[in-house]
C-alpha cells in the first residue's frame, strides 16, 4: 500500500478546485465540497479544496476522492449506531444524500488537550483558561495528556468565508438556536459515534484524538448524521505506537490528518488572517500521503486513485450532458 510521489506531483495539477454542473441541481459552495440541491436529494461532490483556519488555502491531489470514500465507509459502519444521510456513492468524489436541515451547530468531541489554532483547546489551556465550552480542566496537564473524559466543545457554524466560532450548551439553548431537548439528542448520537471512532481506531492502531459532527433532519424529521464522519478533514488521528514516545520527548505524535498542513502554515507565520502562502509541491504531496495513510490503515483497504479527468468522470457517471 501506499502511492508514488511521482503521480502526487503529477496530480497536482489535475486537481478538482470547482465545478459547475449545469443539470445537476441549484448549486451551493461550501469549504470543500460543492453541494447540488435536486429535489429530495442532494449531491456532495467533494473537491479537493483544503481548508485551514476556515480558509480554503488551496488544492491537495486527490483529496475529494480520498475524503469522499473514506467518509462513505464511516457512513455504513456506523449505520447501527445513528441514522445517515447516505444513499449512494456514484462516482469517487461524489455522494448522493437525502436533502436534510442542517442544525446550526457543530458537535466537537475532544478526548486529548491538543492542536495549533488559535481556537485549539491546548492553545486556550496555554495562556491560562481553566475552562473550555463550559467544562472545567483541572491544572497541571501538558500538552497531548489525555483528557479526564471526552469533553463535548460545540461551536457555531459560520457562513462561508466566515470562522466558526466556539460556544457552549447552556449560551446555544439560551440564544435559542437550538432546544434543550434536540441539543441532548445529537449530543448522545455524536457520544455513541466518538466511542466507536475510537474503538475502531484503537483495532487499527491509532487513536482516534477528537472529531466534529453535523447533524439534520430528515424528510421524516428525524435526526441523522450528515457531511462526514472521521475523515483526517474533520478529525484528527495519531499513531499510536508514536504516541507514548513522543509524550515522554515533548515532541508532537506522528499525525494523520491536515494538522500537518495546518502546523506547516502557522510555521509561515499564517494563522487564519490575510493572505496565505502558497503551499509548495512537495507539502501538498506530503499532506495527501498521510491522508492516504489514514484512509488506509483506516478502511484495511488500498487506496485506489482514479486518474481520469475528474470533472469528465463525474459527468459521465452522473449522466450529466
């Protein structure tokens, strides 16, 4: 397993930035994926926009594809524990789903006080805050120590081009942009998920380190788990035979996820205002290698890159003139 960094470069530039699909349905753009409302249903088609800080800071080669699948495989592992919008995969990089209400906000699950934004919970334990999204954090942990339980840290969601901005239970329900009584529902569906994610990770060797979750109602009203489920975009992973060794060096886990990109921009002094720097060839690859890393040890599965001209593929395989 594993892909030849010759075909990464190669890739890169025959990535998937935009579509624009006569046909298809009313389009609406989001951070990565362009979305093709038709009726009942709608089509995720994901590109392969990278977004850091909530700022879409290019391409990676083969992304869409590898996001795609890999929240595909998520959506029918975990069918048992929480309904999905899923209906089929027909093409690589796109999904068609039930056209759901998104609820406005996102479920962040966290298990380790780690990452590198500004909005990070080891950046807000750093400067001093003792509590985070409403949950109190006792003194004395370092940086990458397990949490003393998972800590739900939901946020806003922002418009595009917009950053979400961190909340609580309590300022959510009393805003009134959400009840009491639906918030707890997706609270114990994201819970039941974020067990499982780690369960799943543990068996392949990694930890599954913290997550976010979207969630809608259906036609029928009902809640179910929309966008994507633990892919390296949404959810961070680590190795974990790096982990222990990297705790007792004070040095950072090996990482399988855009933490890596994101970690490589803040180095460039970028941090979510102003103009980004171009992110050269070689990053680009790298940060695709460890997402085809994770989709693979993941899934048990190798990652199958399709080289076709993608915007043609997806024409061809949707039936669009």
């Amino acid at each position: 397993m594993g892909i030849d960094f010759a075909l990464l470069r190669d890739q890169c530039e025959r990535t998937l930035a935009e579509t624009r699909f006569e046909g298809l349905g009313t389009r609406v753009a989001g951070k990565v994926r362009d979305n093709y409302i038709a009726g009942q249903y709608r089509y995720l088609v994901a590109s392969d926009r990278v977004s850091c800080f909530d700022v879409i800071v290019g391409t990676l080669p083969f992304k869409g594809q590898i996001l795609n699948q890999l929240a595909a495989f998520w959506f029918e592992k975990t069918r048992a524990i929480a309904r999905n919008h899923l209906v089929e995969v027909p093409d690589p990089n796109v999904s068609k789903v039930l056209e759901c209400e998104p609820l406005p906000v996102e479920f962040g699950f966290r298990a380790y006080l780690t990452g590198s934004s500004s909005t990070s919970i080891w950046t807000a334990y750093d400067r001093g805050d003792r509590e985070y999204c409403g949950h109190p954090l006792p003194d004395g942990m370092r940086k990458h120590d397990p949490l003393p339980q998972p800590l739900l840290t939901p946020t806003t969601k922002a418009q595009l081009g917009a950053h979400d901005e961190l909340t609580s239970r309590s300022a959510l329900i009393a805003s009134g942009q959400i009840s009491a009584e639906r918030y707890d529902e997706a609270a114990a569906i994201g819970a039941a998920l974020f067990a499982e994610g780690r369960r799943w990770a543990e068996s392949r060797g990694l930890i599954l380190v913290d997550t976010k979750y979207e969630m809608g109602l259906d036609p029928d009203g009902q809640l179910v788990v929309i966008d994507e489920v633990h892919t390296p975009d949404s959810s961070r992973y680590w190795h974990q035979d790096s982990y222990a060794r990297a705790l007792s060096k004070g040095t950072d886990p090996t990482q399988l996820d855009k933490e890596y990109l994101r970690v490589w921009l803040g180095e460039q002094g970028y941090r979510g205002e102003g103009q980004w720097p171009e992110i050269p060839v070689d990053v680009r690859c790298e940060a695709t290698r460890r997402y085809i890393e994770a989709f693979e040890q993941i899934t048990g599965c190798a990652f199958e890159p399709d080289t076709q001209p993608i915007e043609a593929r997806i024409r061809r395989n949707l039936g669009i003139d």
